[in-house]
C-alpha cells in the first residue's frame, strides 16, 4: 500500500503489480500456471489492493505470463501433457519454465477462466501479458505424429483466441504485450495489444538506438518506453532523471521503479515531467515522427522531434551521449513545417547544468525565442554546448497567429 501513497505523491497515473503475486511464487522456479492470489502474500486479496489504488484516483494493472507453465506448480502436476514436451527427449528449460500446449483447446479454456476469475474479482485495468522465453520442445501430446507441423502455427492461432476472449469478456482492460521485451513485438500481437514492452534493456541511452530502430517498423504509440532508476541495474550507468525522462517520452512513457526511493524533489520533478507529456501527448501519440540525427551525428548526440498533422506545433529533442572539452554549437534541422510561418519556443525541460530554470520549473532563457520554419527547416535549431552527464533538452515550438 506505501508503494501506491508514494507513486500517487510523485502524480502517477496507474501502479501495475509485476510478477510474485499468485501461487506458489516465492521465486522463479515455481507458481506459473497457477493463477490464483496467494492469499500468504496479500492477505486481504487483490481486490483490497486494486481498491486502495483506485481510492487514490489510479488504476490498478497486474502481470501475466499466460503461456508459460513451471513444473512445480498445481497446473503442471494435474496435465504435465499440457506442457510442449516431446516424449522422447529430454526437455529444453528456460528460466526455470516450459512453453504451455496454446495448440490444445482445453489449455485455452483453463487459462481464460483462470485469468477471467482473477479479472472478475479486482477492479484491473490493465494487464502486462509477458512470454519470458522462446518456443521450444515444439511438440503437441494433443496431436498425432503426422500433424506436428501444425503446432507452432496452432500455438499462435490459440494465443490469439486466448486474447481475444479476453479483450471481449472485459473490454475496458488494456493489454501490453511483453516478450523478455520487443521479443514478440509484431503485427499480430499488436491486434490485441495495442502497445508492447519494447525491450527488457531500459537503460536511457542504451534506448536511444533501440526505440530509433523501432520507429522504422512501428509508431510511437505501440513503443512501451519507461524511465528506470539510475544508477542503471543492467549497465551501472547514471542518467540524470531528466534525461531518462525526455528519452522515455518517445514512447508510451510511464516509470519502472520503487517511488518509495524517491525524495520530495524527484516526485515534484515527476509530477512536472508527467504533466509535460500528458500536454504533448496527442502530439507525441499522433504526430510525425523525425529521426533528425544520422549515424555520424550519434557519435555524439542524438536527435528526434514530432511534429503535429496541421504543422501547427512540434517537438525537438537532443540527448548528448559524449560530452566533449571545447564543444561546438549543435545544430539540428527540422522538418515538415509550415516554411513561411513563425514558431516560438513555449516550453522547455533540460538536464542541462548551463540553462537556468525559471519558478515553473521550464528553462526561462529559451522560452519566446522566435525562429521561422524556414529557418528552423534550413539553418537548423542551433543548441550552445552543454556539460555535464548524458545532458538532454527538449523544446516545444508552437506557430504563431
């Protein structure tokens, strides 16, 4: 309950349970499959929970993993068939688990009302439906010799009914899908899911080539992007909270750690950085995407904007990955706006050292400058040289009446 009073002090929106919280899942080599609340760990129940979170004004979203089953559980104990297993072999594990039979009618009939029960009783609004491993032992006890096949192709087939199902039982969940991240990011998946975990790597400039890259296959608005806590736990890096913040927002955006950590002037900054996006949210979900940095300029920094349908507002972005002694002025050229208009500058956020901010919590030396799109298009934004560590600025543009 202390981790809900604090992500609704730092202005969060939805608190989402992860893994840990049914069967017997004291760690990661039992429980999958069982999905049923162990009552030992909350003991007054999900529901207890999801209505404490929803008094807060928040929603309330739980982690899945549907498809995946340990051999210490109940379920593997009562259909160990239900597995993909090949009887004659030894079979292939991956952290502790197997891959469940999605080919098999009654592993889907199990699996909705295990999940629906659970749906049923809390009030969720959303579900994080993860696949933590590859498909492996692809071989069906439901199918005969001659027809397998079929089942990778059946696997899929009954994970998207399983889907399905639920999205039409209980319209009003959201479900992001999550394969040890982008690891099932497809058209497919995103027919159910409209958003997916675009990879388990959240460290902030690690991300700068991996959401780039996404961009050429998919919108920013399927991206599932978080800021995490620094120092970073898969690389040790520290990346003012800032910059995590405005890499982050080229994405669904959203926040991957304990707020209890957080002191009085990060959840301030948070509920700052949640109000900017939720301002440019429509901009960001919807607008044109621009990869406004090449492979060269990456060496140094990297660059992206938004710009909205009617050219009407835009959004720049510079994250500076080597800080150099004597740097130069950056220069960055937008794009697709309206060449005989004028744009001012509105708005501004930083982890910049150099640029003041103002009471608002905005970089005051920047906001009214006025530049016209042909300039901005032409010449380019020109950003002085910064200093300090992974420095980050972003600027909103909006055009002029």
């Amino acid at each position: 309950m202390d981790i809900a009073d604090c992500a609704k002090e730092a202005g969060c929106e939805m608190l989402v349970l992860d893994d840990g919280w049914f069967g017997a899942r004291y760690d990661d080599h039992a429980g999958l499959g069982d999905w049923v609340v162990n009552r030992d760990k909350l003991k007054k129940g999900m529901d207890a929970i999801a209505d404490h979170v929803e008094s807060l004004g928040m929603k309330f979203g739980l982690w899945f993993e549907p498809e995946m089953v340990n051999e210490d559980s109940d379920l593997y104990r009562a259909h160990p068939d239900w597995a993909l297993t090949d009887p004659g072999r030894k079979s292939v594990m991956a952290r502790d688990q197997l891959v469940l039979d999605m080919s098999r009618p009654e592993v889907i009939e199990y699996l909705y009302e295990s999940i629906s029960a659970v749906l049923r009783r809390a009030k969720i609004s959303y579900i994080k439906w993860d696949f933590n491993r590859s498909l492996s032992n692809v071989f069906s006890r439901g199918l005969s010799a001659d027809r397998q096949g079929e089942v990778a192709h059946r696997f899929v087939l009954g994970s998207y009914r399983l889907m399905e199902r639920l999205r039409e039982s209980f319209p009003d969940v959201m479900i992001e899908g999550c394969s040890g991240g982008g690891g099932r990011f497809d058209a497919g998946i995103l027919f159910y899911s409209p958003q997916i975990w675009c990879s388990d790597n959240t460290e902030a400039i690690n991300r700068l080539k991996i959401q780039k890259g996404t961009t050429y296959g998919y919108p920013v608005s399927t991206i599932g992007s978080h800021v995490s806590a620094s120092p970073n736990h898969q690389t040790g890096r520290e990346v003012p909270l800032m910059t995590r913040t405005i890499v982050a927002m080229a994405g669904t955006f959203g926040y991957e750690l304990d707020p209890r950590t957080l002191s009085a002037d990060e959840k301030a900054m948070i509920r700052r950085q949640i109000d900017v996006f939720n301002r440019y949210y429509d901009l960001i979900q919807r607008g044109m995407y621009l990869r406004l940095s090449d492979e060269l300029d990456e060496e140094y920094y990297t660059s992206w904007g938004f710009v909205s349908e009617d050219k009407s507002e835009a959004l720049l972005n510079l994250v500076v990955t080597d800080v150099r002694a004597n740097p130069e002025v950056i220069y960055v050229r937008m794009r697709n706006l309206d060449p005989e208009a004028m744009y001012e500058v509105d708005n501004c956020i930083s982890s910049c050292e150099k640029v003041p901010e103002n009471d608002a919590g905005e970089k005051a030396d920047v906001i009214g400058q006025v530049f016209s799109g042909a300039a901005l298009m032409n010449a380019g934004y020109a950003f002085d040289p910064v200093f300090g560590s992974y420095p980050a600025i972003q600027l909103h543009f909006r055009k002029k009446c």
